[in-house]
C-alpha cells in the first residue's frame, strides 16, 4: 500500500538560512520564496520545497566521512548539461570544491555552510 505520493521538501540544518537560500537561488536561478529569522527556502520548478532551518549549534559535516567527526546527514545531487560550466557557476556562487573526487562525470562541492553536494551530467 502506497501511503506517501510524493517528496514536498527536504530541509538543511544551518547558521544563516537567509545567506543558504540566496546562494542555492543563485546556484539554481530560482527564487527566494521562503525568508523568516529561523526560516528561509525556494521552491524548485518539479515542486519541491529546498528548505533552510537555523541551527544555533550547527557543525559542517566533514567529508569525505572520518571517524569522530561531524558526518553528513544529507547530500544534494544536481543534473548539469555542462559539467565544467557548473562548477565554474557554483564556485562564483560561493561554493568549493572538495579536495577528494570520485567520478569523471560528477564533481562534488560544499555549500557556504560546509554540506557537500554534486554536479553531475548523469541521472
């Protein structure tokens, strides 16, 4: 039995919501929809809400994983037509590239807030 029709959001743990959404808006060209102090987030054309909560507390995952730190609980993976072109995109964004690759056809950055994420010419 189905319960569940469809995902509606995916939420990311963070200091600065505000400064989170503007840098995935930039990333995607989307629009901010979603701003409050604790709150911010856009909405993605397929309907998803990429919602960004503030956590006073919060650590940036260490990746790739290491033993006693800080892991990921998330990681966000992007269809590009261009890989090159993306990553040049995400990095005047505000993001960085990770030090440890894994694939020809995939390259995996950080956020501004330390969560990786991946471009990728492959679904």
């Amino acid at each position: 039995m189905r319960v569940v029709s469809s995902i509606i959001g995916i939420a990311l743990d963070c200091r600065d919501p505000n400064a989170l959404a503007d840098f995935y808006a930039r990333l995607l060209g989307l629009e901010k929809a979603i701003s409050s102090g604790d709150w911010a987030g856009i909405h993605t054309p397929q309907g998803i809400i990429l919602a960004f909560q503030r956590v006073e507390e919060y650590v940036p995952p260490v990746w790739p994983w290491k033993q006693g730190e800080q892991q990921q609980m998330a990681h966000l993976d992007f269809k590009v037509d261009d890989l090159e072109e993306a990553v040049r995109h995400a990095v005047s964004c505000g993001a960085r590239v990770a030090d440890t690759q894994y694939y020809q056809t995939s390259t995996v950055l950080f956020d501004p807030e330390g969560h990786p994420f991946c471009l990728s010419t492959v679904a």
